[in-house]
C-alpha cells in the first residue's frame, strides 16, 4: 500500500499526510496515530489502514511535532492540534468524514470535535479515554534519543519486532520540546463534563488489558458520549489496532454502514 507523502499548512504548520485507496464516490477517512508515533509510513498501522482502503479513502495525518510533520514545534498545544485536524478536513474538502484515532488520535477527536462541532460525521476512538488520558510519563524526555533504551521500553507493548522498530523511528524523530509540552499539558486536560455535547455517532474500541488507559476510564467516556456504541477486545490491549488490525478494521466498517444511521 506505497503512498507519497503529501504536505498541506495550516494555522501556520506544514503537516504532511498520505492518501490510501482515492478515490470518487467513497466516503473518507481521516486517520490519527498515537502519541509518539505517526500515520505516514509505518509499519505498525499497515493492516487496519490496508483493510479500511477498501472502503473507505484514507487521509493519514501526522501531527504537530510527528512524523512527516516533525519540524512544526511551533506554537504546539493540544488545542492548537485539534485546530490543525479541523483546519485540515476544511482544506482537504471532507464532507461527511468518519475520524479514527488511536490512544492519544482519539483523545485529540473528541477535543476537535468539541472546538469544532460538526467536523466530522463520526467518529471511532481506539483505546481512548477522555480525562486523564494515560501514561505520559517523561520516558522519552529523557531517553528520546536512546535506541537501545527505547527498544526495551517499547519491545512489551508490540507483539512484532517490526513494530517496535517502526515506533522508535517515529520518537527519534521528535523534538525533546514536544515531549516536554505534552507531558506538562495532556494530565490537566478533562474533556469529560463537555463531550455529553458531542452528538455526533462514536465507536469506542477497547482492549480490556489495556495498560496505558485504564479500561475504566474507556468506559466512563463512552457513557459519557450521547451516541455511543462501546466494543470491548477481552484478549487485546493497548495496540490492538497494530497488531489486530484487520478485526478493527472490520468493526469500523461494520459500524459505518449498520451503526451510525441508528445513532444519529
């Protein structure tokens, strides 16, 4: 599934994005890695991005401080992020998107669509709470540059060593200061009281051995969200849209063409 990287400013950032499977008369995706890691060329999303191209055209964004957008550090803020994605799907032109977030990607959906009500048409949240929304610790702080350390710290969380390869690549090519920004931002951040205003239709995905979000707190967000349909993964966690992805591909599909018309 080769793509060019393509590069769109916005708010004053230059992000870049790849396109999968363009296409007329498809409804679109716009895709959101986690923290730390990125959309574009990466090993670990290939099987849920490849699975979903075949419904959907898919727009993989890396943010801020990310990936193919890793020299826009400045004015980095989680809100000046979720102003990016709306910006984003404005430019691009997406009328009716569905937004898939992974772990942080989702946390950063619920806060644009809370910016910017109407966004999207849907959204799906992978391993995605909305208060407090993991551990963000300052491992990479401190050891962002270290390949060996970042190997070992990473290896437990992937089931293929070419993941943990391709997740490494992703941290070491981030600025120190959008580690630090993030870790001293994202624990004060409580989205829980405003998401009840969100109406639009939502997924949340979970893997019920989550260690990085707490399955408790997946479950409060989804109660929190007016049109929600919560699906639970008893033997997966925090990755499984890397290392599942072809059955999380399936339950977004499913839940585009049979869940939102109920939803909304």
């Amino acid at each position: 599934m080769a793509s060019d990287i393509r590069y769109i400013t916005v708010n004053g950032a230059t992000l870049g994005y790849e396109v999968h499977s363009e296409a007329s008369g498809k409804p679109s995706i716009i895709f959101v890695h986690g923290y730390s890691g990125r959309s574009t060329k990466i090993e670990a999303y290939r099987s849920i991005l490849t699975e979903l191209a075949e419904e959907f055209t898919i727009y993989a964004l890396d943010i801020r401080g990310h990936g193919a957008s890793a020299d826009a550090i400045e004015d980095f803020s989680l809100a000046s992020i979720a102003d990016d994605i709306a910006e984003v799907v404005k430019e691009l032109g997406l009328v009716d998107a569905l937004y898939v977030g992974h772990s942080l990607g989702g946390f950063l959906g619920l806060y644009t669509e809370g910016r910017h009500p109407g966004t999207f048409a849907a959204m799906c949240l992978l391993a995605t709470g909305a208060a407090r929304g993991g551990v963000i610790g300052d491992l990479f702080i401190h050891h962002g540059k270290d390949v060996e350390f970042l190997r070992n710290a990473l290896r437990p969380g992937y089931e293929d060593p070419a993941h943990v390869e391709s997740h490494i690549e992703a941290v070491i090519l981030m600025d120190r200061s959008v580690h630090v920004a993030i870790h001293d931002e994202f624990p004060s951040i409580d989205l829980l009281a405003d998401i009840p205003s969100i109406q639009i239709p939502t997924l949340i995905l979970s893997g019920a051995k989550d260690d990085v979000v707490p399955i408790a707190r997946q479950h409060e967000t989804a109660m929190a969200l007016p049109r929600c349909k919560e699906v639970i993964f008893t033997n997966l966690g925090h990755s499984f849209p890397c290392h599942a992805g072809i059955m999380t591909a399936r339950e977004i599909i499913s839940f585009w063409k049979f869940d939102v018309s109920n939803l909304q």
